[in-house]
C-alpha cells in the first residue's frame, strides 16, 4: 500500500492516479481518500487501518496544522487523525507527502 499524505488541494489524488495509472472509474476501486474523516469517532482505528490499507493507495489529507479548536470533539477528531495516519504509514510500503503537486518520498521507493 503507498500511503500519501499533503495539505488540502496539494495534488494528492492526481499524483496517486498517475502512480496506479489508472482512469477515474478503476480508482476509486484501487484506492481510498479522505481517510481522515473515517478516524473521527471511530473506535478502533487499528481495525480501521488495517482495513484501509487493503487499498493499493490510501490518501489522507494533513489537519492539525494550525490553530488548536477550542472544541473538545474538534481536538479528538484531530487527533485521531493524526494517529490514524501513523498507523497506516506504519503499514505502507511508500509513504508520500504531496506539497504543491511535488512528491517527497518519505518511506520506501515509487513503483
């Protein structure tokens, strides 16, 4: 599984679809996005990850960055997210960050 990781609006998806190159229809059946939402009141994000990473890429996009939310529910999901995405780049083979549409490989090598 290659794990990829950036800002909102940093290239993710494109640079995922052009690694598995594949058209729109076979990726979403080839890979999964967002996955940062999916840790936000989940119970057992071991069980989540390990089932997120059946994916051939998994795709979440980095939060946290900024201000703290006064919100208790805010922080939690925040950092389940975080921890979520520990645990699949635990996982990963690859693990790649995409800023500005410029893929840094952290963990591993590109296909």
């Amino acid at each position: 599984m290659i794990f990829i990781t950036g800002p909102l609006f940093s290239g993710k998806r494109a640079f995922a679809r052009m690694l598995l190159d594949c058209g729109e229809e076979s990726f979403a059946a080839r890979a999964v996005w967002d996955v940062q939402d999916l840790a936000a009141g989940c119970e057992d994000l071991e069980a989540l990850a390990e089932a997120l990473s059946e994916k051939d890429a998994v795709i979440a996009t980095e939060i946290g960055g900024g201000v703290v939310p006064m919100d208790p529910a805010e922080r939690s999901a925040r950092e389940a997210a975080g921890r979520l995405s520990c645990l699949l780049a635990q996982r990963a083979e690859t693990v790649v960050r995409v800023f500005c549409g410029i893929p840094a490989v952290l963990k591993g090598t590109l296909p």
